[in-house]
C-alpha cells in the first residue's frame, strides 16, 4: 500500500513537473513570439503606412484635387461637327462609357469602311433624339487599337449598346434606325 | 486592324457594287466560319487598299443569301464591279482568296 501511494505521489510530482515544463515551454515559446510579432508590426507597418498614406495624400489632395480634376471635368473628347462625341483613349473609353449613368451606343467604324458611312446618319439621328437620356460615341478603329482588341472587333461597322459598363447588346452591319432605338428604349425602362 | 466590313442588303451596293470585292457569306453558328475568321483577317490585311473584303451574316441576310444563291457557309465569292468571278466554296486559305482578288487586276 505504502509502496503503490509512494509510487503515484511520485507519478503526481512527475506529472506536475512535466505540466510546469509544459507551461514553461508555451510562455517561452509566446515570449519570443509576441515581441517579435508585435516588433514585426510595429517595424514595417510604420514604414508601409506611412509612405502609403503619405502617397495615397499626395495622389489625391494634390494630384487630383489640382491637376486631375481640371482635364476630366470638361469633356476631353473631341466632337464631330454633328456634335458625336469620338473616343480613342481607353481611359476616356471607361470615363465616357462604362461609367455612365444612361445607356450608351458606341459605333466602332473606320474611314475606309463604306457602310460604316452610311450609319454615321442614324447614329447623328439617334443621338439627337435621346440628348440627356443616352449617348452615342464614335470609336475610329484605326486610332483605338486597345479598344478593338479588346472588343474583338474583327468587322465593321459594330455597334454596341453599353448599360452600366455592360454589354447589353452589339449589331455587325448596318441596321435600321428602330433596331438601336428599341434596344436603347429598352435600356430607358 | 485590318479591313473587314460587315455587310447588310443596305450596303452591300455602295460597299461591294464597284472595283473588286472579296466577299464571304458566314453564319455565326457555323464551326468551321469560326475557322475561317483568322484567315478572312489576313486576306483583308493582305487586300488592303486594293479590294473592299466584307463579310455577310447569310442567317441575317436572307435577301443576300438568296440574291447569290449561297446554300453552305462558310461561301466566298469574288466580284468584280458586283458582278461574280468566282467561288470558293468551304474553309480556303489566305493566298487563294488574295490571289483569287488579284486575277481580276
């Protein structure tokens, strides 16, 4: 009896022991753990924060709040003599286009393109008609390569209806005037 | 980007009716269109400035379709002041479109 209780009183003490070292261990193993995390935090997010809200402060108090906002308020664009709107610039693709509040035909078209021509009219007519509601920009093909690569825009005339900087629809060749109203009409409602 | 213009019974007089004129009936469906669209690129790459190289949707163009009696697509025709010099019919080459073209010269 004695002998059995002596024995589990030093399986006890041997036990306790190995919990001591355990918790030893784990704080030892925190200690190092905790400064060098927090010091990894402190280190490299001063530096990184700070360039970055420094950079983040310049771009926009000073770049765009000085520089930035001049070009984009007025339309950089330029406008034929019916008043169409001629995008070649991506930037200006996205400023003009995909972030418009109305829906928007875009007519891709090139100078040597005949029937692209003969839809400049009811692209004018259209764009008239829908002043305010929609918009009607002209891409030349040939200055706007990103652009026709991106589209994949192998032949021409192409007209496609953008809603939220979305395709909503897109026509190859020349279509009556009522097939891009209706679409657009659609758009509205 | 090279030259393709896309085709409608409203066009295709002013666009294709003069001087010589490289024309391809398609359907868009049509796997073997799909095929043929690189090789419709490098032949109006290669026509550039000498001939009008369009495309017509025939599902689209029925008038078209019907007015040239295409009954396959992918369906070339060649033309000379609108008028039809030849047809390859099917999958072709770049070359033998553009030499097709250059015959009429």
């Amino acid at each position: 009896m004695m002998a059995r209780s002596r024995r589990m009183h030093s399986a006890g003490w041997f036990i306790t022991a190995l919990g001591a070292l355990a918790v030893i261990a784990l704080v030892g193993c925190q200690e190092p753990a905790g400064p060098a995390g927090t010091g990894d935090d402190n280190i490299p997010m001063p530096p990184e924060q700070a360039p970055d809200d420094m950079g983040a402060d310049d771009v926009d108090t000073g770049d765009d709040m000085g520089t930035g906002a001049d070009p984009v308020d007025p339309p950089r664009i330029k406008t034929d003599e019916h008043g169409v709107g001629h995008i070649s610039d991506p930037d200006d693709f996205q400023a003009y286009v995909l972030d418009a509040k109305t829906p928007v035909l875009v007519d891709f078209y090139a100078n040597w393109c005949k029937p692209c021509d003969i839809l400049a009219p009811t692209m004018v007519k259209i764009h008239d008609q829908y002043e305010g509601r929609a918009a009607v920009y002209k891409v030349n093909v040939d200055n706007a390569k990103a652009l026709a690569r991106k589209y994949s825009i192998r032949s021409i005339p192409l007209v496609i209806l953008f809603v939220h900087g979305e395709i909503a629809e897109q026509w190859v060749g020349v279509r009556p005037e009522s097939t891009y109203t209706a679409a657009v009409d659609a758009a509205l409602q | 980007m090279e030259g393709i213009v896309a085709l409608t019974r409203d066009t295709f007089e002013a666009a294709a009716g003069r001087g010589a004129a490289l024309v391809e009936f398609y359907s868009p469906q049509c796997g073997h269109c799909r095929m043929q669209a690189p090789v419709m690129e490098e032949a109006a790459a290669g026509l550039a400035g000498r001939a009008t190289v369009g495309q017509i949707n025939a599902d689209a163009e029925g008038e078209l379709a019907e007015r040239f009696n295409v009954g396959v697509v992918p369906t070339h025709i060649f033309l000379q002041d609108g008028e039809e010099k030849g047809r390859p019919v099917g999958v072709q080459k770049a070359e033998t479109l553009i030499s097709g073209i250059e015959e009429l010269f």
